[in-house]
C-alpha cells in the first residue's frame, strides 16, 4: 500500500483518559502490550500534534500495511510511536522513510518479524540529514549516548511491535532476540572514508538524505592492528565464515561497517570499495561439507536455483553476489571494524527523505 491510498477505513488512534501519573501510565502500556519494556512518553495530543506538524502528509495517510498483523502504518500511529519512543520532531519524516523500506518486498519484513531467528531492524542515516538530525557516526555510533540514534531505532521498533504486531512470544517467535531490538540505528561517517557514501552507491544524490533497513543478526567485533590491507581483508573473512549461518544456507547479505583507520588502510593498499567487496566475497566461499548435514540439506534445497547442484565439496558463497555485501564506514579512531550478520532472507532497501 503507497502514501495515496485511501484510508477512509483506517480508524483514527483512539483517545484514552490516562492517569497524570507517570509511572501509572507506564504501568497501563506495560499491561497492554505498548511497551518495549522501558519507560514510555506519553503521547498526549499536544506531542502528537507537533510530531505531525513536522511532516507535510496528513495524518490519517497510510504509509505501509506492517507484518505481520498487517495492520496499516498511518503518519498518525507513526508520529504516537515516535512520541512514546522520546523522538524529536524533526526525526519523522526519516523514521516515515524507514517505515515504507520495511514495507518493501524485498526486505521481507514477514519473515523478519516472526522468525527464531534474532533478526531486527538497522536503520543507517546517509547524506546532509545525518548531521542536522544529529546522528552519531563516530565514537560508540552503535552504542549509548545519543539522542537520535536511541530514539531513531526504538520508534522503528515500537513501530515493529504496535502497529506490525510482533509481540514477543505470540507473533514474534525470537528464540533470543538480541540487544539491538531496544534500538539499532546510526549514521554512516562520510567524511572519514576513502570510498563513495552508502546512499550514492546506491544511486541516489550526493546530497540527498536516505535511509537504509538492514535485516541484522547482531555485531561482531574485529579487533586488527595489522597495517597490511590483504591480511585485514583475511582476518575479515575468516570472522565472517560460520558454518551455522543463514547467510549461508540461504545465500544471504552481510554487512561491514568499516572503522575509519582500517578503511585508510585498505584503500592505502589498492582496495576500492568494489574489490574489497570481492576479495571477501571469494575469501569467505566455504565448502558445503563444513555445515551441520541438516542444514547443508537445507542449503541445497535453497541454493539450488542459484548454484546448480551442489554437493559437500561445493564451495558456498556467502551472498549471491560480490555486490550482495554492504559496507560502510563508520565509527571513530581505533583498530576495530564490525561484521554484522544478516538474515539470508532479506535485502536491504534505501529510501530518500527530505
């Protein structure tokens, strides 16, 4: 469903008489579900009024039907869920783009939403709006302390869980779930990398805004003080290889966030953006045999469309494609770069906002 559709049978959010209590109103959205499970800002209609102020859409406009509830994304319901989460204004019309990229085919938000596995949304900033929304790309961009990235990535996931219906334990089967469902969301650190910005080598403006979804596992850290770009690109390679991975069975898309000091290294020692991705593309190909027998089973039976028969002896790649891995460079001084593992079934999906 796009923008302009009709929503003439899409209900308004209905109005509740809530106590002036602060933890008893936590209290009634813990008990009802509305919850992540940290205190809430009430989303009185003053807050919600100004959240809508901040985008030129009205507020009953349906901005995605979410799985798995399929239950319709309307600027009003976003602009409550990013009330709740402590968002600034400003932040909606990204946190609007983020919602239509889940919404994409592509992403499989179904799978992503209802699976064992720990998957959730990463939600990456490019272009001039990652510094007028102020957020991080630097030191600890994945981690604590900033204002955007917390309230960013905790409206998508309040988005997820109210409006998607992925509660944990019903619709939402997570064996585990992981840290990063709280919030996951930063800023790609453009200045500081030798190589053409996420959003441009994926076709948009220089100066345009987007925002990426990524369908991510979890983090890995990659601690190398090496100075020598072909043995950080096999360092890199043998972090990423794991013989139980979705990524393998599935032939999947993994991401790199890149730190600042092992980028220079990298480009310093001839690698391009384009044959970084190919070297760790045909450094992390691992023979089939390496998996456990029911999931090696499993992997025939998903790969066999692409890869054609596939035997013990058959080297896996990772994704389809060199193209199929996402890099980015991100974060501040220091020897560490981040594998993040990804679903397998999903691709990632790039929207520009303004």
């Amino acid at each position: 469903m796009t923008a302009s559709t009709s929503a003439a049978t899409v209900p308004p959010a209905a109005l509740l008489d809530a106590p002036d209590d602060l933890e008893a109103i936590n209290r009634l959205y813990r008990e009802r579900g509305w919850s992540d499970g940290l205190p809430v800002v009430p989303p009185t209609e003053a807050r919600v009024a100004r959240m809508l102020d901040a985008v030129k859409r009205g507020r009953a406009d349906v901005v995605a039907l979410l799985a798995p509830a399929f239950n319709a994304a309307t600027v009003e319901r976003i602009a409550i869920n990013a009330v709740m989460s402590g968002c600034a204004p400003h932040v909606m019309p990204a946190l609007i783009a983020a919602v239509e990229a889940i919404a994409d085919p592509v992403f499989n938000l179904q799978a992503i939403q209802t699976t064992t596995n720990p998957a959730t949304v990463w939600v990456v900033v490019n272009g001039p709006a990652s510094n007028t929304l102020g957020v991080n790309a630097t030191f600890n961009c994945l981690g604590e302390g900033t204002w955007t990235n917390a309230t960013l990535g905790r409206a998508m996931r309040l988005v997820l869980r109210n409006v998607g219906g992925a509660l944990p334990g019903a619709l939402d089967r997570a064996t585990h779930g992981q840290p990063g469902r709280y919030s996951f969301c930063c800023a790609e650190n453009a200045s500081a990398s030798p190589w053409e910005p996420l959003h441009v080598e994926r076709g948009f403006a220089p100066g345009q805004s987007t925002v990426t979804v990524v369908g991510a596992e979890g983090t890995m850290n990659m601690n190398s003080h090496s100075k020598d770009a072909d043995e950080v690109v096999r360092v890199f390679a043998e972090t990423i290889v794991h013989p139980p991975s979705n990524e393998y069975t599935h032939g999947g898309e993994p991401w790199l966030i890149v730190g600042p000091e092992h980028a220079e290294i990298l480009q310093r020692g001839g690698y391009s953006k384009s044959r970084f991705k190919s070297a760790i593309w045909e450094a992390t190909k691992m023979p089939g045999q390496r998996m456990a027998a029911r999931d090696f089973e499993r992997a025939v039976q998903s790969r066999r469309g692409e890869l054609g028969e596939i035997t013990a002896d058959t080297l896996l790649p990772i994704a389809p494609s060199a193209d199929g891995i996402g890099v980015i460079v991100a974060g501040g001084p220091g020897t560490h770069s981040v594998y993040v593992p990804c679903f397998g079934n999903s691709r990632a999906v790039t929207k520009a906002f303004a």
